[in-house]
C-alpha cells in the first residue's frame, strides 16, 4: 500500500490520530520534524509541484519566506515543457493577475494560490534552506 509521507502527519498540523492511522501503528515509519512543511526552491520543478499538492489545504500548506515574511503556498502549476535554463533558484521571474513564477533548480513553476501579507516584486528571492 502507498501512503503519502506529507499527509500522514506534520509536526505542526496537530489533529488527533485515529488508532487505525498508519502513524499511530507504526510510529517508526513517520518523521516528525518542526518545520517540515518548508518549500526548499532548490528543488526541481516537478519535485516542488508535487511537495505543494502533497500539504495544500486542509494540510498547514507549504511554507516559505520572502523578505523576512513568511509565505504560505497552497497550489503551483507545472509548466510543462518549460525550458532548462540556469538563473538564481528562488528569484521571482514575473508577476501576472493569476500569480507569479519562480525559478526552481531545473526550470521554474507558478505559485497560483499563496497566502502573504506584504507587497513583493519581481526580482525579489525566496530564502533557500
């Protein structure tokens, strides 16, 4: 059986177990770490697009910072066929109505559901872990 590693439990997302939860049977197989929810941009595309779907909303979202704040990412787009090119990984390429792009180690995603409570730009970089 699969089970995905995001959503078994989070060490911030402090629900109650069930006791057929996988998490409570086998406590050894889950990593409670603070902070494991954090978006490293460092990270290719395809493995940022699945990291942000894996913890998106009822999950605590996944987390960064831009400028010192804190970011809280719910859904980004794959781009599919988008060009391998070499940039600062965690640069905000560009802005639009629907969201903006970041560069990620292989090419660059769009964030288009995030929560943030302060004005950035283009240019601006994400903190790497």
């Amino acid at each position: 059986a699969w089970l995905n590693p995001y959503r078994v439990r989070l060490a911030s997302y402090n629900l109650a177990l069930d006791d057929q939860n996988v998490a409570v049977q086998h406590p050894e197989w889950v990593l409670n770490i603070n902070g494991d929810e954090i978006l490293d941009w460092n990270q290719t595309s395809r493995e940022i697009f699945n990291f942000v779907r894996a913890i998106c909303r009822p999950a605590p979202m996944a987390r960064t910072f831009l400028n010192s704040k804190e970011m809280k990412i719910n859904r980004v787009k794959l781009i599919e066929e988008a060009p391998l090119y070499k940039g600062v990984v965690g640069a905000i390429l560009q802005k639009d109505e629907e969201g903006f792009i970041v560069k990620s180690k292989d090419s660059f995603v769009k964030v288009v559901d995030y929560e943030y409570g302060a004005r950035f730009k283009v240019g601006d970089r994400f903190a790497n872990n």
